[in-house]
C-alpha cells in the first residue's frame, strides 16, 4: 500500500475524505432498518473518493478494511491513530501540512460529490453548509494553520468562529450539491429538506 511517507514534496491542494470503519458506518441508518446499508455507505464514499480526481485523494481511518477499500480506488491512505472524527481529521490536516498547501476536507457519505475537486485556493476558509444550514459537508483552509476542527451539531458556527478566532477570512457556500450529505433516511430523497 502507499502511504504518505512515499510522496515526493511538491506542495498542492489535497481532498482529504475522513471515513470510519465502513461497517460502523450510518449507525442512525442502521437503527431504522434502511435496507442495504454496508452498500450504501461504500457507493457514498466511492463516489467522493473518485470525485476528487484529479486532485490527490486521501482517505484518513482507523480500519484497516476501510483503507484497503479505498486504496483499490486509488486513494492514498492515513491509518489514524485515533477514531474520533474531529480528531483524525486534526492529526490527517497536521501531517498533510508538509504536503501540501491547501486540504479539502470532504465527508464520504455526499450525495453528489461532482465538483469536490473544484473547491480551490481561497486564501482562507471555505465552508460547505449541509442542506440544513447548520452542519459543514466540505471544508477547505490553508495549511499551516491552528484551526480546530469542530464536525458534529451545528458545527458551521463552530468552524466560522473557528475562522474568525484565527483572523482567516470565511466564505460560506449554501444551496451547493455538495450540501447533501446522508445522515437519516430522510437524506437519502435528494428533494427532501
């Protein structure tokens, strides 16, 4: 498998997909008996995975499984040394510093996960709110930066203060195909609100 440590150096703007262990996953749609789950989930983060091309794509997750599902899709990996969501992505952000200049996080589990790759070099922080108005779905900062990631509950006010904190400037993105993320069934009719 390749991993980071076997780049060259040239910095560049990276997707990085955060995923748990693929069997973990949608607990919430699991409980309400969805049909097809373990399925579902691998489609989610198949489709991200691809729409990152042709940016570098790299998955952060603490399952070996999970790496090696994305790595046959040609992502490359970080296996995280811990299984919270805020903090993988806090370790993955800090060791694609040397890598790269500007890092794109994207959940894996968006409904239409086309134009990821096009999320570009603003110079500050760039937030994709859910469909909801309240959660962030895609993230792209600066490297180099001390911002503390804050995914969960009403985490776009989170990571805007985040910004603010810092004295980075913050840009929201709403209504964006990249909005729609898949949390409750409810998320799965692409019309629904």
């Amino acid at each position: 498998m390749r991993t980071v440590t076997q780049w060259d150096t040239q910095r560049e703007i990276i997707v990085l997909v955060p995923l748990r262990g693929l069997r973990e996953a949608k607990q919430r749609l699991r409980e309400a008996l969805v049909p097809d789950v373990d399925d579902l989930v691998r489609r989610l983060a198949r489709g991200v995975i691809t729409a990152a091309a042709p940016r570098r794509c790299v998955v952060v997750t603490e399952d070996p499984e999970t790496a090696d599902f994305a790595h046959d899709l040609g992502a490359q990996v970080l296996i995280s040394p811990v299984a919270s969501l805020n903090g993988a992505v806090q370790w993955a952000y800090a060791e694609l510093e040397r890598l790269a200049e500007h890092v794109v996080i994207a959940h894996g589990d968006l409904l239409e996960p086309s134009g990821v790759h096009e999320m570009g070099r603003f110079h500050g922080v760039t937030l994709v709110a859910d469909h909801h108005g309240e959660g962030t779905t895609v993230l792209a900062l600066p490297t180099g930066t001390a911002f503390r990631f804050a995914y969960g509950a009403r985490s776009l006010r989170r990571h805007r203060d985040e910004a603010r904190r810092l004295g980075l400037p913050c840009r929201v993105i709403l209504g964006s195909t990249l909005s729609r993320d898949v949390d409750v069934a409810a998320d799965l009719d692409p019309d629904g609100t």
